[in-house]
C-alpha cells in the first residue's frame, strides 16, 4: 500500500496537537492532497484551521489510515468514535506513549490492524526518532506505510516485539529531557568556573548540538570520536576520568535513569 492509496482512500488524523501537527505539515509539505487529510480535534489550533484539510468532517467510508494523536489519558474518550473503522482493512497507528497494541485490539476488535509507535520531541523540527512494532493484524505492506508517514517526522526503526517500547522509551522516547539537563548542568559547571550564565548556556547549548552532529553524521562510534578528542594526561582526559568513574560516573547513573524510565514505562502499560 502506498500513498497514493492513502490519498486516494483518505487518511484520519485523530487528535492535532504537537504531534500531530508536526506529521501533518510533513504529510503536506510531502505531496498528500489536503481533501484527503480528515482532521478530528475539538480545539482545532489557528495553524490547523488554515491548511485547507477537512476538519471535523464525517469521516471518509474506508480509510486507509486512523492515525491516534491524543494524550494516552483521552484515549477513552477518543476511541470509542473510532469503533466503527475496526475489524477492516484501515490501519490504526497509534503514537500514544504508553498505550499498549492490546488497548486498541479491545476498543476497536480484535482483528484490527494496528501499529505502536515511539516517536520522541525532536520530531517537531523533523529530526526525531519513532520506533514502530505492528500486531499479527497489520500486513507487511500496511507497517511499510506507517514508517513511510513517520518519516515525515525524522528517522524510523523497527522492533521485533512489544516489550522493547519499554527499552526505546527509556532511550530515545524520554532521552531530549536527559540531554537539555545535560546542557542546564554543564552550564551551571560552568558558572562555578567562573563564566557568565549567558555564556556558559550558549557554550553547552552548541557544544551538546554540534557534537550531536558531529555523532550522528559520523560512521566512526562515539568511543572512537571521544578517544580522537582525549589526549593523554590532558584537560578532556582529567573530566573524562570523574565521568567515567566506575563508582558514581556517567555508566552507573545512567544505567540507573533508564532502568527507572524502563520500570515506569512497564508500570504504566499495566494500569
Ligand atoms: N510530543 C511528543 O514529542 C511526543 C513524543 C512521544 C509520544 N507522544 C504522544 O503523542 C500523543 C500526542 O501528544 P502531543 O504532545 O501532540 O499532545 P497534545 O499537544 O496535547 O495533542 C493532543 C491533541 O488531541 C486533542 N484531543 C483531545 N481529545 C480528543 C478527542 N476526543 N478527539 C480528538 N482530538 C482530541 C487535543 O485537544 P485539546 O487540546 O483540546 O485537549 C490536542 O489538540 C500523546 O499520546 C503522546 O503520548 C508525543
């Protein structure tokens, strides 16, 4: 299935807020006719109502796609208008943190196709990254599809089973929350050695994105680039050696983040 069926048998976009307006100006802005987009959202944004989509309108016979961009907690409000899509050939995608395939199956019938996916905040400037996992009722062409429109927001992987979400939610799903404390911190580190909090944010602000950059266009893994950068017995090397302190360094205390970011994520799937 490709866009031209989505264009041709109409795509729902269920909830448009941060989200969901990220993939729609994506969506657009990659060619989908607007006719084919129905938005449904009770407080349409000023953005929203100017990009010609069908908004609030009945809902097209036979979409190709329901794509679920409400809060996890208006979930049950929002699905029960959907009931009557299930059980057919109209994928459901869902990007509801935390939300599990089963949620869906029991809302909308058990033969749903549906796909989970993870996709993180990034995606509002189109640099995020979504993992997506379908159920035994989505076809390989239909997964195809929703990778293709997530996409629209940043890069896309795959996972082989459900309970990885928990894993990609601890990584990458809550990971820019890390990364701007990462930056609020050494900015603070900063000040203590002596720089004006104007600079000392600017400095850690550029250095966290340009060596993020730098990471992410590299084939080299980020050991090798750290090794590149850490001369012996120099000034990288006397912070990498507090860093990297097997008692209280980066390894311990980020394995203990992401191991309560895990647990929570399991807690929350299960009520
Ligand atoms: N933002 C991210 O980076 C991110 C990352 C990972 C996952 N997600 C997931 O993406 C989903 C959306 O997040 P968001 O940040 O885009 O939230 P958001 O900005 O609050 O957007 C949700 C939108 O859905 C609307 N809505 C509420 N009830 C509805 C209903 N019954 N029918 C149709 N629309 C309804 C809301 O309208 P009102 O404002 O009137 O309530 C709002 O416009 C969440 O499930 C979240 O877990 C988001």
């Amino acid at each position: 299935m490709q866009m031209d069926e989505v264009a041709r048998r109409g795509l729902v976009l269920l909830g448009c807020g941060k989200m969901g307006s990220a993939m729609l100006a994506g969506w657009l802005e990659g060619g989908l006719p607007k006719q084919s987009v129905t938005v449904l959202d009770p407080k349409p944004s000023e953005w929203l109502q100017k990009q010609g989509v069908r908004l609030n309108e009945e809902l097209p016979e036979d979409p190709a796609i329901v794509l679920v961009a409400v809060k996890p907690q208006m979930m049950g409000d929002a699905l029960p208008s959907m009931q009557a899509k299930g059980n057919g050939s109209t994928l459901f995608v869902s990007v509801a943190a935390g939300t599990p395939i089963a949620t869906f199956e029991q809302a909308l019938g058990e033969s749903t196709p549906i796909v989970r996916a993870m996709p993180n905040t990034p995606s509002a400037i189109g640099r995020g990254i979504t993992a997506i996992i379908g159920n035994a009722h989505a076809t390989p062409e239909q997964v195809d599809l929703a990778e293709e429109l997530l996409r629209a927001v940043g890069q896309v992987v795959r996972l082989e089973s459900e309970d990885q979400m928990d894993g990609v939610t601890a990584v990458s799903g809550s990971g820019p929350a890390y990364v701007f404390h990462l930056i609020e911190t050494m900015a603070k580190a900063g000040e203590e050695q002596g720089l004006s909090p104007e600079l000392a944010l600017q400095l850690a602000t550029a250095t966290v994105a340009g060596a993020g950059a730098l990471a992410d266009g590299s084939d080299e893994h980020p050991g090798k680039l750290r090794e590149n950068v850490t001369s012996p017995n120099g000034t990288t090397q006397a912070a990498l050696d507090v860093l990297m302190n097997e008692k209280d360094g980066f390894p311990v205390l980020l394995s203990r983040a992401l191991k309560a970011a895990a647990d929570r994520s399991r807690e929350l799937a299960n009520g």
